[in-house]
C-alpha cells in the first residue's frame, strides 16, 4: 500500500484549480465593426487564456490598498452612450509581408520612409514612385514596441500596374462602435472603451494621427451565452452629427475632446469621481445602451478589487446580477466596453472584459486609471 502523501495531493488541488480556472477564456472586448469594410477596420485582439498571473492574483494575492495622497475633486458627466469613431493613424501597421528583401515584421509600425513621415497607403505610393526614389533602395524607420529601429527596404515593381509596391499589406485606420464612459466637466475631455482599439490581425495598438467621433444608434444585440460572446450592433454614419476629435488610444481606452453643445444636448449626470481606494467589494451598477441612443441603469456586484502595483485595465472583477439585461444579453457582450461603473453616486470604474465562460462575469478598470490617462 502506497503511502499517502499530503504535500502531492495539495499539488494535485492546486493544478485541478489552475487547470478549471484556465478554461475561463477571458475575452478581450472587440469593438463592433459595422458600416465601414472590414479592409480599413481594426479592433482588439479577440481572445486570450487568463495569464498565470490573473490566477494566482485571483486566488492568493492580498490587496494592499494604497493611501491616496490626491485631494482634488473631478468631476465628470457619466457615459454610457453609445459611440462611432473613425482612427487615422500615425504611420502605418504592417499586417503581412511578401517582399522578401523587407526586414518588417507583422504588427511593426512603419513611421518614415527616407525621413518622410508616413500615414497613408497614398502618401507611400506617392514616394516610393517619386522621380527620386522609384526603384531605389530605401532607408525605413518603424516602430517595433516600444523600440525604434531603422533599416531598408527595395520596393518591388508591380508589372500589371507599372507602379512600384512595398510588398506589404498595411493598414492606416479602423472604425468602430463603443461606449462613452465620461466628459469631464473641467476641460471637455473624454474617455470612452477602457481598453485599447488594436489591429485585429496583429494586436499593435492603432497609433492615432487623428480621428472623430459620431452620434451612434443601437439597432440591436446578439445575446452572449458560454462560450460564444455576444455583440451590441451599433451604427453611424461618417457624414453625420461629429461629436468631437479623437486624439489618443492606449491601454486604458480612447480619448479626445467633446464638442461644448453636444454635451448639453446629451443631458447627462454630474457626479464625482471616485479615487480606486474608494472603491468597494459590494453593490453597484453600469450605465450602458443596448437599444436606441438612451442609456439605462443595470445592477451588478463588484466581486474583487485588485490592486498590484502595475495598473492595467483589469482592476476590478465584477459581476452582472440585474434580471432584466441578463434575460436580454446575457450579462456583458461586446460593445459595452466603457459602460460606466457607478457606485455610491459617484464614478468608480468601467467594463473592459467578459468572460466567455460565463458572460455575466467579466472585469473593470478604475475610473482614477482613465482620468489619469
């Protein structure tokens, strides 16, 4: 007879619970893309395993909740409207590669042909074609993360068009829907989505040049049930009521300035915004819409704070009790991403995940993160 051993079956226990825990795919909230074709949008990364590090933070980590040193109020208009905006981006982002003397990678971000600075598909054809450079071999400058690195590239003579190609399939801007978290009342900025927009081939962040925002009409949701995430199907036109400028895009949403008469036409509540360690484990709720342009209370439990040194868009785990959105949605589905959190009368947060395990769960940022972004 074997002997037991406790200190293998608490190893056991512990893999069991990592392995369950690592089937509760958390979805990465994509942007709903509708009237734009899909060659010129882009969206977050669609899916990913939670990291060994969300489960053990899940499981053992102990919160220490930081002592606030800031004592200024700001205060905000709630979101929780739905979005369209348009992204013109700041170089461009290689998605593939066919010329073989290129030394780009998918999901670099060329930024300069022979010191000229490009944004555009038009604008590279422009050089690459010019009297002065056509044929030649070019000196490059891209972004590979955070690093800049420099290099060359010898476009490639396209026969059938008599025009020379880089080789390269790129993309310069994305479209898309999302909710308005808030405005604040100071200076009229936004923020909106809570996550980046990302290339949905590559998953670089879209650098942003510049952009817009629009009115968006909510005409109609697909429910989220385990292991098929749901969507709002928002819609705008590009021609129609522009909302504001969008100027920034990084990993706590996206952000720009709210033009002052629409602000007033939306009505929207003031309130204050919370400091992340105000923030309770506890009732609360989210504002967002899922038909039409009006936005609507929903109930939810903020189940877990976290706080982890690093921020990041993850700071709060949360889950969807109100009966009435579970019965229409399912809990969270896409495009709810930068639907307010609101607590005590005050603006804590907003959605950023679902899990596609379970749609009523999912995660959010603190509101502090954003405002401070």
């Amino acid at each position: 007879m074997k002997k037991f051993s406790a200190k293998k079956f608490l190893m056991r226990i512990f893999i069991f619970i990592v392995c369950v825990l690592s089937f509760g795919v958390v979805l990465f909230n994509p942007i709903s893309i509708n009237n734009t074709p899909s060659k010129f949008c882009a969206y977050q990364a669609i899916s990913s395993l939670p990291s060994f590090s969300d489960i053990i933070k899940s499981l053992f980590k102990k919160n220490i909740v930081p002592e606030s040193t800031n004592t200024e109020k700001i205060y905000v208009y709630l979101g929780g409207f739905p979005l369209g905006f348009t992204i013109s981006c700041s170089g461009v982002v290689v998605v593939a590669v066919s010329n073989p003397s290129c030394e780009l990678k998918e999901g670099d971000i060329l930024i300069k042909i022979e010191n000229e600075e490009v944004n555009s598909a038009e604008q590279i054809l422009n050089i690459i074609n010019s009297e002065k450079y056509a044929g030649k071999e070019l000196n490059i400058a891209y972004n590979r993360g955070s690093e800049t690195k420099f290099g060359k590239l010898t476009p490639i003579y396209d026969e059938v068009q008599k025009i020379y190609k880089l080789g390269l399939w790129i993309r310069d801007n994305a479209a898309g829907v999302g909710t308005l978290t808030y405005i604040r009342k100071d200076n009229h900025r936004f923020g909106a989505l809570g996550h980046p927009v990302c290339d949905i081939d590559t998953g670089a962040l879209m650098p942003v040049n510049s952009g817009n925002i629009f009115r968006c009409n909510v005409v109609g949701y697909k429910r989220g049930a385990k292991g098929a995430p749901g969507e709002l199907k928002g819609l705008f036109l590009r021609n129609g009521s522009m909302l504001g400028s969008l100027d920034q895009n990084n990993k706590f949403g996206v952000y720009g300035t709210f033009e002052n008469s629409f602000i007033e036409a939306y009505n929207s509540e003031l309130v204050e915004v919370a400091r992340s360690n105000e923030v309770r484990s506890g009732k609360a709720k989210i504002r967002c819409t899922i038909d039409g342009l009006t936005p609507k209370d929903y109930d939810i439990e903020i189940v877990k704070t976290y706080f982890n040194g690093a921020k990041d868009n993850k700071s709060m785990f949360i889950r969807v009790t109100d009966k009435e959105l579970i019965s229409k949605t399912g809990g969270i589905v896409q495009g709810m991403s930068g639907s307010p959190i609101i607590q005590n009368g005050k603006l804590v947060g907003a959605v950023t995940h679902v899990f596609v395990s379970d749609p009523t769960k999912g995660y959010g940022v603190f509101a502090d993160y954003m405002i401070n972004n």
